[in-house]
C-alpha cells in the first residue's frame, strides 16, 4: 500500500514532466514553422538541412547527462528534427526496397518516420527517381564491412548529375524469423545471397544439411516465410515485424561487427558541419607512380584518407577510376589547396559530395 503511494507519486511527476516535455516540443514545432517563413522569404527551397541536423545531433550527444543511452537521446532526437521538417516540408525518400529490408532501415535512421520514403526496385531506379525529381532524396547502400563495395552503386556515380549529401551506417543484425515454434521444424531457408554469406558459419553449426535457397532480398525471403509451411527467413527485424514472424534465433550473423555504409544522394550540395568527409572521383594516365601522385597532395596537406576504391572507367580496356573519400568539407582551405593540386595531375577530378561524418554507432 504504502508502495502504491509512493509509485502514485512518481507517476504524478512524470505526468507532469510529460506536459513540460509536451509544451517544449509544440514551442521547438513553432520555431522551426518560423525557420521555414525566414528560409521561404529569402527564395530558399530547400529547407532539409544536414548539417544543421547532424550538429544538433552531436550537440545532444555530448550533453548527455544519463542515464539514458547516447544513441537513445540521439533516437528521440533524430524523431523530433523529422516531425519538424515535415511541419515545414514532408520530403520523400527514395530507397532500394520493397519495405522491410535494411535500406528501409537505414532511410528512417536517418530521415526519421516523418518522411514519405518510396520503394525502389534498382540502385539505378533510385537515382533515377531523385534526378527526375520525383524523390527529394535516395538512400543507396555503398559498402558492407564484411562483403565490401557495392559496385553497382559506385558504377551510378561515374555518370550522375546528383550529389552525396550524407552517410548512415547501420549494425546488421540477421534474425531466423519464422512461423514454425523451433528449429527443429524449419526444412528450407530463403534469404539474399548475401545474407546467407554473412551466416555461413551459424548455419553450419545449427541447421546443418538444410535447404538454403537465394532469392532478390531479405523481405522477399520473409514473405516466403510467412506463406511456405517449415520455411524460415533470415533478415533483419523489421521484416519479422512487417511478416509478423517469430524470431527463433537473433544475431546470427558470423562477425558480430557486421556493418552497412549507405549514401543519401540529393540534387543540392551540403555546408560545412564542422565534422564533415569529402568523396571523389579520380582517374590517371596508366603512367608509371599515377596513383602515388594522387596520394601525395593529401599527405602534403595532412589529410586523411578514410577510403579507397577503384572500378573500370568504362572508356577504354584496363582503365580505372578511383573512388576516393578523405576528412573534411571541400570548403575547406586545404581541401581546396589539395583539389587544385589533384586537378594538376588527373584526367578527371570531380567532387561527388561533401557531407556530414555518420553520427554515432547505429543499433
Ligand atoms: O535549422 C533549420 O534550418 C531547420 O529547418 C530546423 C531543423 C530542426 O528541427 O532543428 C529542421 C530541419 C532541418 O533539416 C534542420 C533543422
């Protein structure tokens, strides 16, 4: 009883802080209502702004005081600054779908859920869709720590108009998701060729000898489990949700780092956030030392190479291009000192985008 009054009590005070929390929120909602009447009066159109984001986030991060998580602040955070943008302008976000696969994922870890985001069925279609303007943005995955590049995304960036505007990298988590009560009951597998890769070893040691067939994504895979008696699904958790499937076995992914890198493409270029990376597009001679002397200018200036990656040029036989990423914003002094020096001794040196580091590890 006297428990009961003491748990009353606490209750009374969160609903309280819920009312402040409440009338805080509606008074951020009206500023950025505000910010979106200065932004409209000077002739801007563009009123997503990453790397105001991005510091709010940082800025939030480290004046944390606890106990809740980092990446829990940065979560709620991230939700606010998206109602908000919605409130001045819904946008749409172009993704590599259908929904329930990690690019969808990844689209609301960045833009948050107050976004229309469209499904798309080709890296390609997804660029296509931002060029033509029928998406404002794209979320396109570039990298995988465990299975490297993503070529075909790197291929798109060899003839696109459109720009890199920001990065979000996401902890792949792979569930065994199914309709079945146990493992004992699961006869075949479905999942991308990919994510059967990422599990090889679980498999082997927990469901040896059974079936495993690749099909075009994880929420494909999913959508089979829910229609196929003894068939499970390995993908991530949303698409258990989106397929009400239950997980029989979470985090079954082999390096237990496993990490995709995806870019948000857009039509307009991004300030400087303080924290910022820089990608380019190069390519050389075939002359002997072309590659050091892409490298000595950023040795030269201190800068640091994050990235590096080369792909067939598609203009002659054994000629390459090189995808180079390094720290800072190329309005940056000796960004700029490195690109005219670059621009010396490459055949093409083009600036793909420069955008706001990824905040924080993602969930
Ligand atoms: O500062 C701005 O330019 C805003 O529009 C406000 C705000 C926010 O909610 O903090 C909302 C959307 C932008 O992408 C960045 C920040």
């Amino acid at each position: 009883m006297k428990q009961d009054g003491k748990l009353a009590q606490i209750r009374r005070r969160i609903d309280a802080i819920d009312g402040e929390l409440l009338r805080l929120l509606s008074e951020r909602a009206a500023c950025a209502q505000q910010v979106a009447e200065v932004k409209q009066a000077a002739g801007e159109m563009v009123f997503y702004r990453p790397e105001r984001e991005a510091q709010v986030l940082r800025q939030v991060a480290a004046a944390n005081p606890g106990p809740l998580p980092d990446e829990a602040v940065t979560h709620i955070f991230r939700e606010i600054m998206s109602a908000c943008l919605a409130l001045e302008r819904p946008l749409t976000v172009a993704y590599l779908g259908p929904p329930g696969t990690f690019s969808q994922d990844a689209t609301h870890k960045h833009f948050g859920q107050a976004i229309s985001s469209l499904p798309q069925t080709t890296i390609e279609q997804v660029f296509r869709e931002v060029d033509a303007g029928a998406a404002d943005y794209g979320v396109v995955p570039i990298e995988n720590s465990t299975e490297g590049a993503v070529t075909h995304t790197l291929d798109m960036f060899l003839s696109t108009p459109l720009t890199i505007c920001g990065e979000v990298e996401l902890a792949v988590h792979q569930q065994l998701l199914s309709k079945v009560p146990d493992l004992a009951g699961v006869k075949q597998i479905y999942s991308h060729a990919q994510s059967l890769a990422q599990c090889r070893r679980w498999l082997a040691g927990h469901l040896p000898g059974v079936a495993c067939e690749a099909v075009s994504s994880n929420a494909e895979a999913a959508r089979r489990a829910a229609s196929e008696a003894g068939a499970a699904a390995i993908a991530g958790e949303s698409a258990g949700r989106l397929y009400e499937l239950t997980c029989l076995a979470a985090n079954i992914e082999d390096e237990p780092g496993n990490t995709t890198r995806f870019l948000v493409i857009g039509r307009h270029d991004t300030q400087p956030s303080g924290r910022d990376k820089t990608s380019l597009l190069l390519s050389t001679g075939n002359r002997p030392g072309a590659l050091a002397s892409l490298l000595e200018p950023l040795r030269r200036h201190g800068i640091s190479m994050t990235r590096i990656e080369s792909r067939p040029a598609r203009t002659g036989r054994w000629q390459y291009v090189f995808f180079i990423d390094i720290e800072g914003h190329v309005q940056d002094a000796p960004v700029q000192q490195v690109l005219t020096e670059l621009r010396e001794v490459t055949a093409l040196c083009k600036v793909l985008g420069a955008y706001p580091r990824a905040t924080g590890d993602a969930p």
